[in-house]
C-alpha cells in the first residue's frame, strides 16, 4: 500500500470504556508514523471523554447510536457527514455493520478492518483471531497496523486525559463526604457488565476487612447507577466504612480520582484501564478462563499490576448462562486477592494496633 498519500486518517471504535482505552496506543503509533496527518477518533458519545484531550488526536467524531444517527436514515445522514471529511483511509479497531457501511458509504478509499460483519465493505481484511486470546488486546489492535507498515510496540501505554474541571467537581465531591485527604485511598469496583465476571459481594467484604486490620485507608466504591446494589451488599458484609460513589461520577472525575489514590481493586472490568491509563496500578479479579475472554487478553496493560485467578477446567465460557454456579468466581478466595494486594504494601498505611 502507498502510504505517502495518507493525510487524513480516521479511526473507529464503539465498543465499551476498556476497550477504547486500550485502543489509545494505537494514535500514538499513528502519530509517530504520520506527524503531519489530520487524525480523528470516531466513538460513541458516551465515550467522549476518553479520547477527548489526547494529544494524538486533531478530532472527536461522535455517533449517537440512540439519537441522531438511530436508523437507516440516521447512517445515511451520518455517512454523508462522514464523507464531507474527505479521510483518506479509516482503521476499524472493533468489527460492527454500521461501521463497516457508514465508511463504504462515505467513500473512504482504504478501510481496513476485520473480516466479519460486513466484511465485504473493507478493502484490506484480516481474520478475525481474537477469540484465541493468545495475546493482548492492545497488541491485537496493532495487527491492523501492519497494512500501513506499524509494527507492534512493546512498550504500550495506554492514555486518559485529566481535566482540571473534573479534578475541581472532585474536591468538592471528597469535601461534601468529609473524606480524609491525609490517608491513601483504595478504590473497590465490585460490579462488571456479566455476572459471569462479578466477584461475590461477600468476598469483597471480607477482603476489606482483612486490609483494614493491616492497613488506615480510606475505601471508595465506584459504579454506574445500576451499580448501587452490589455496593449496598458489599457495605453489608465489610465491617469497616465504603463510601458509595456509585452513580456520582464522570469519565473524567473517575480518572483523577484513581489517579489519585493508591490501589484500584475491581473485577476484569474499564476502570482497570483508566487507572493503568493514570499511572494506579490494580488488582483485576478474574473468573472466565475460555482464551478470548482470560487474563491473557484482558489483564491489566500496566505490568506492575496484578491479577486474580483460577483455573477450574472449563474450556467454553457460558458467561451468564453458566451452569455450575460461577465455579470459577467461587475459586478465588479473599485471600487470594489479599495476597497480591499485600504487594503494594509500600502504596498503603500501616494500620496501629489496639492497645
């Protein structure tokens, strides 16, 4: 492929908070091989502040798959759109129809992409490998790089943009619950989007409570709205106080307050990537073991942080129709968890024993 005619170059992916940020290596990559090119990001609006502020980046395209661009003529409006940007070539990072056709429709010279859903719309395809989850996701994003000459870094850093708007909400927020500024803070995320990647609540609870006999820290949990009831449950089995903040805060505010404290504690689930984004290394919990959705593909990118999990046997994961009982959730104790959080002892206070 001639590639010194490339000056205007897009980039897709609508899919969820993780995976847009483990996407974001790629624009540096992308910048590195073309320092003068026009690159926008197109993603969903709920996303925006994800990739909004990235220094790699000249746009943020929006695509409101439940407003404006909802429907056959809300695409076709959208293509038309698209196609006034004149891109010069369009990198689909996650496979979806309406992607595939939007950029068709628009014109795009060179669309590169997966060979699946659509595929047919893409000029340069590759096999759609992923579910063999033999290495990470953000290395699998580079794989499509290779049409345009990018080979794989292996140094990937993953990027988030702090606003000082948000960090100022985020006083205001620790201020109004009279939160302790002077102790480290240790965030708990106890929810996911399957239950087949939900730690129960109860061994949360009890993973508190065995950090709160070593160590003085302050516990915030996080969460959409929806997220409240596994907050209200973890709260009834930890002995020592979580503050909710389920529901009350931003994209942004989230990532300075994980910037901000000292350990991410959570389920395989976006907050993971932002805090490694950050600079906040994690303890991921994890259950499914079937390749393209294990360790191996969706672990933490910061290779200071660690992960919790076992190995139970299973060879397909059922997700939310699981049939024995999330055994592979079940496997990993609070202890398990305790002992890879007791290695950032150094991130964390010392508790003062009762005399």
């Amino acid at each position: 492929m001639r590639t010194e005619r490339i000056q205007r170059i897009l980039v897709t992916r609508t899919d969820r908070i993780g995976d847009l940020v483990l996407s974001t290596p790629v624009f540096e990559a992308l910048r590195k091989r073309f320092p003068k090119a026009w690159m926008a990001c197109l993603t969903f609006c709920e996303n925006r502040e994800i990739v909004e502020g990235n220094p790699y980046l000249d746009e943020v395209i929006l695509y409101d798959k439940h407003g404006s661009e909802k429907g056959i003529m809300g695409n076709l409006l959208f293509a038309r759109r698209l196609a006034a940007k004149r891109f010069d070539i369009v990198i689909h990072l996650h496979a979806t129809n309406r992607m595939h056709l939007v950029s068709w429709l628009a014109g795009i010279k060179i669309r590169i992409g997966y060979n699946r859903k659509c595929g047919w719309s893409l000029t340069h395809r590759l096999p759609d490998r992923k579910k063999e989850g033999l290495k990470h996701e953000a290395e699998y994003n580079f794989d499509l790089l290779s049409f345009i000459d990018i080979k794989f870094d292996r140094t990937l850093k993953a990027y988030f943009p702090i606003r000082d708007s948000a960090a100022r909400s985020l006083r205001m927020l620790l201020k109004h619950y009279n939160i302790s500024e002077s102790l480290p803070r240790v965030i708990i995320n106890p929810s996911a989007s399957c239950p087949s990647k939900r730690w129960p609540a109860e061994r949360f609870g009890h993973l508190i409570n065995k950090m709160a006999e070593k160590y003085d820290t302050v516990f915030l949990a996080i969460g959409a709205s929806s997220d409240r009831p596994f907050v209200a449950r973890l709260r009834e089995h930890a002995d020592v106080p979580i503050y909710d903040f389920s529901g009350r805060l931003s994209l942004s505010m989230l990532a300075v307050l994980l910037k901000e404290s000292a350990l991410l504690i959570s389920n395989d689930s976006g907050p993971v990537h932002i805090a490694n984004a950050v600079g906040t290394p994690a303890v991921s919990i994890f259950g499914r073991n079937q390749p393209g959705l294990s360790p191996t593909r969706w672990r933490p990118l910061d290779p200071d942080s660690r992960v919790a999990w076992k190995d139970v046997g299973c060879t397909e994961c059922l997700a939310h129709r699981c049939e024995i009982n999330f055994l592979c959730l079940d496997a990993v104790s609070s202890r398990d968890v305790f002992q890879e959080v007791d290695r950032f002892s150094e991130r964390l206070v010392k508790a003062v024993p009762v005399a």
